[in-house]
C-alpha cells in the first residue's frame, strides 16, 4: 500500500446523526494496488466521547466546524483512555 496523505485536524463528532462532542484525529490514507482508499489513524479526545463512540452504530467527525464529515470505524479501546485506534474508508478523501 501506498501512503497518499495524512488528514489531521478538529472537529465535530456524530453517533447516529446526533453531535457528541469534539475530538482531534490523525489519519494515513493509503492506496493499494486495486485503488481501493482506506486510512488508518487515531482520535483522542475526552474518555466519555471515545466511549459513545466506540457504542456508536454509524459514527462520523468533520473536518472542522462546518467541514464535511467522513466514517470512522472504531477499534479497540478500555474505559478511560483518551485515544482510540480507527479506520476509515475511501469518503476520507475529497
């Protein structure tokens, strides 16, 4: 896989549609021979928002306040930490 950019920044969360918080992230996107789009990359922010969104159903973070929103998929994480390990798909790319 071929690393094309990093996406870094602020902004909104969603679970659901509803807004949860803020938190920051940092993501690698890759392409891989197929063209296929993922990233891999982490959020952090306050404990009680990585845990709604590690609950969440459809999640979603804007790249800034009124910026477009893009899907997280959430990995791993245990009550208190304030990073989460995510992915996301080819909608990370503009």
């Amino acid at each position: 896989m071929e690393r094309i950019r990093t996406v870094s920044g602020t902004g909104p969360v969603y679970v659901d549609d509803n807004s949860i918080g803020h938190c920051a992230f940092e993501i690698n996107v890759y392409k891989d021979g197929n063209g296929r789009i993922t990233g891999h990359g982490h959020v952090m922010g306050d404990s009680l928002i990585l845990s709604k969104i590690s609950g969440g159903q459809r999640v979603q973070i804007a790249d800034g306040e009124e910026g477009r929103r893009f899907s997280l998929y959430p990995g791993e994480w245990s009550p208190g930490e304030r990073r989460m390990d995510v992915e996301t798909g080819a909608d990370i790319v503009h």
